[in-house]
C-alpha cells in the first residue's frame, strides 16, 4: 500500500468515527433505555418538580435522563419552545392558551403546581383589602400570567375595574426591592419571591392564591407534538417523573429546598420558608389539568383580554400520560 493510499484509508476511517461521534446512535439505538430530554422552568417554586425530577433521574434508574433547562424569563421559554430548541416545558396556563391558539404545536400534559402565589404589601401598609389599594400601583409579572387572572377575578368580587388600579409588569426577582424602594404599592407573584419580602421585613402577605382561588393553578407541563406523536414513551416518562416528584416533595419539604436551591441559585433557608410557611402554601398533589380548572382559566383569561374566545380544551390537554398510581420518587437524604 503507497503512502497515498494508507492517507486516504486514515481520513475515510477518521470521518467516519467523527460522524458516530456526532450523530450518537447509542442514545437512540434499540429502546430510549438512555434518552435525554431537555426541560425549560423558572426558578420559582411553582416548577419546583422540574428540578427534583432531574436530581432524581441522575441518582436512580429510569428510562429517561431529563435534564432541568433554567430559564429567566417567560418570553425567551416561548422563543425556545417554538424554535422547537426546547420540546417540553413548564410555562403560565393562559400563555400556552394563547400559544395554542397561534397554532404553536403544544399540548398540556400535566400540571406544576397548585396555589403558590402571594399579594405583598408593605410591612406598613395599612391595606386589608383590595379595595384599599384603589389607585396604587400594582406590579404583576405579566398580563398573561395566571396572577393577572387572579387579580382579575378578585376585582369582580370586589366590585373593581381594572382601571381602579395601575398595573405594571416587572420581571419577579425585581418585584421585593421594587416594594422595599417604594417603587410599587403591591405585588403579586409566584414564590419565592413573595416570601423574599417577607424575610427581608419589607413586606407581609395581604393574600394567598389560595385565599382567593382554592386551588389555583398558575404553570402547566407543555410538550410539542412532535414528541408526542415520535416518543409518547418518553413524554409517558416525563410526566410520571414530575407526578412522582410532587409526591416525594410533599413528603420531604425542607430536603426538597436543599436539593433545588442550587439549581434555583437561591438561599436554601427562602425555600424551606416558602415549603413550611404555612405547609399549604404550595402544594405538588392533584396535578391533573381537569376542565373545570381550565374553563375558569380560560374564562378570566377572555375577561382580561388575553383570549379573543373560549378554545377547544380537545386541542390542548392530553391526559393520556398521566400514572394510575403515583409513588414518591426513589430519592433519598444521602443523595
């Protein structure tokens, strides 16, 4: 064999083993025994399964690696999402409304969370009521956020109008100093960041979410339908990670803030706070989306101006994956 020959023998054996290396057939070969999937959440306690699902699939067997993605904000999750960058994640329940209606290819397979949202104001305000923050400045995360239609919905039974108070958007971790600064008369918004001001001693809680509406869902599990339709096991494994995740949280409050508060980049003693302050704060059980939650949702979400028009709930939940049975996930303290 020439020399030339032997060179061109080493660059087709040298392409080929670069492109085994980039197409990794061993993730997809056979069974999704060592699949991956990206999940996009914010660093609220609302999407506190997302990170405690990836803790766990890193410590036990499972069919699935999922991989928690941190977000910032709201309007790069969208981007991602309908780049098709990210195939699921957690994202406010009016917002995928609206996304769905734009014909972005997501369904709802689950919920995050209930309740989980706190009304602050000043530690010296002398509010009991909304009413009696007519014509102050109300900071919301964002006219899409499930927030809003809580506000909105308290407004009707207050007898208010939207225009009895001035509204405005500001990104949650600004809201505590925002209010400490007096910036902002109030706030509403998803924890942790309510119960900031609360241990700063800058604020006190006017409302809990579930004071105003039992229940309340604020974020919910989307999954484009590409995934859906190409790995329904894997969306199947998804959803009974966060389902079994919720229940482990539910039983492990303070050991679940240690394990999150690295992935939320916050001081582990606020989340035990928000777990444990009242225990009902937040709750991670019940998690399955049902009509009722959603009709209410989609009601004040019209009343608001976010929706034109009720949607098809046909076209947007898909219960399929969701467990029979939910067991707390095999995670433990020595992890």
């Amino acid at each position: 064999m020439t020399y030339k020959t032997r060179l061109i023998v080493i660059t087709v054996v040298i392409l080929g083993v670069l492109t085994v290396l980039h197409h990794k057939p061993w993730r997809h070969a056979g069974s999704i025994a060592e699949a991956e999937l990206a999940v996009g959440y914010l660093p609220v306690t609302c999407h506190l399964t997302c990170p405690v699902t990836d803790f766990a699939t890193k410590t036990t067997t499972t069919s699935t690696r999922f991989v928690s993605q941190r977000f910032t904000d709201f309007p790069t999750v969208v981007e991602s999402l309908k780049a098709r960058k990210i195939d699921a994640t957690f994202i406010l329940a009016p917002l995928a409304m609206v996304l769905r209606e734009q014909g972005v290819p997501i369904h709802i397979v689950y919920l995050g969370h209930r309740d989980g949202s706190t009304v602050i104001v000043p530690k010296s305000s002398t509010a009991r009521s909304l009413r009696d923050l007519k014509g102050k400045t109300f900071a919301r995360p964002s006219r899409f956020s499930n927030q809003y239609l809580v506000i909105t919905k308290l407004m009707e039974d207050e007898g208010m109008q939207p225009e009895d108070l001035n509204f405005v958007d500001l990104p949650p971790p600004e809201m505590p100093s925002a209010l400490a600064a007096g910036a902002i008369d109030a706030y509403f918004i998803g924890e942790p960041f309510a119960a900031k001001a609360e241990l700063d001693g800058t604020g006190r809680v006017l409302y809990y979410a579930k004071d105003i509406w039992p229940h309340f869902v604020s974020c919910v599990l989307v999954v484009r339908d590409e995934l859906i339709d190409q790995h329904p096991e894997i969306v199947r494994d998804l959803v009974r990670g966060i389902a079994e995740s919720g229940e482990w949280i539910e039983r492990n409050r303070l050991e679940a803030a240690r394990i999150s508060a690295p992935y939320f980049r916050q001081d582990q003693k606020l989340l035990e706070f928000v777990l444990t302050q009242p225990p009902d704060r937040v709750s991670y059980r019940e998690l399955t989306p049902t009509d009722e939650d959603l009709h209410a949702i989609m009601h004040y979400a019209i009343k608001a101006g976010i929706l034109r028009r009720e949607i098809d709930l046909g076209n947007i939940v898909d219960r399929r994956f969701i467990p029979d049975h939910i067991a707390p996930a095999n995670i433990t303290a020595a992890h």
